[in-house]
C-alpha cells in the first residue's frame, strides 16, 4: 500500500496535527500518512494524537531536525 507523505515543516503546534487530522480523514481505512515536521513538541503532539484517535503510530524519526512519522488511519470507523 502506498504512502501518501505531507509536508509540514516550518509549522509550529498545534498546526502539524490539525493539518494532519484533515489529512486522515479524508484518506481510506488502512492508509499510512507519512507527516515531515520540524516542531520538537510534534513528537509529543503526534503519540497524543495517535493514543486518543485510535490511529497507529507506525513509526517515527529525526534527521537532522526533520521529524518523520508515519501514521496508519485505523480501520473501523
């Protein structure tokens, strides 16, 4: 299944989740969202997010001060 990859560098919190959100939401059950952030409160924001929207957070990483995380819509909505 393919990832769709959303850029949000340069946006502070609450805007990198908000963003997200909309993002998800129109995306299909199962999908991965793959979310690029330079906010270092976004990692905090983002197992939040996940832990109370019942998405999963797939993964995430930091290189070089770009924050990856890859999110998987949950399935049953």
């Amino acid at each position: 299944m393919s990832e769709t990859v959303l850029d949000l560098k340069d946006l502070v919190c609450p805007l990198p989740v908000l963003r997200a959100n909309r993002a998800i939401r129109s995306m299909e059950p199962g999908a991965r969202l793959r979310v690029l952030a330079t906010d270092a409160a976004s990692v905090a924001d983002f197992q939040s997010y996940c832990r109370e929207t019942g998405h999963t957070l797939v993964s995430w990483s930091e290189e070089a001060g770009v924050y990856s995380f890859t999110i998987k819509r949950r399935t049953g909505d």
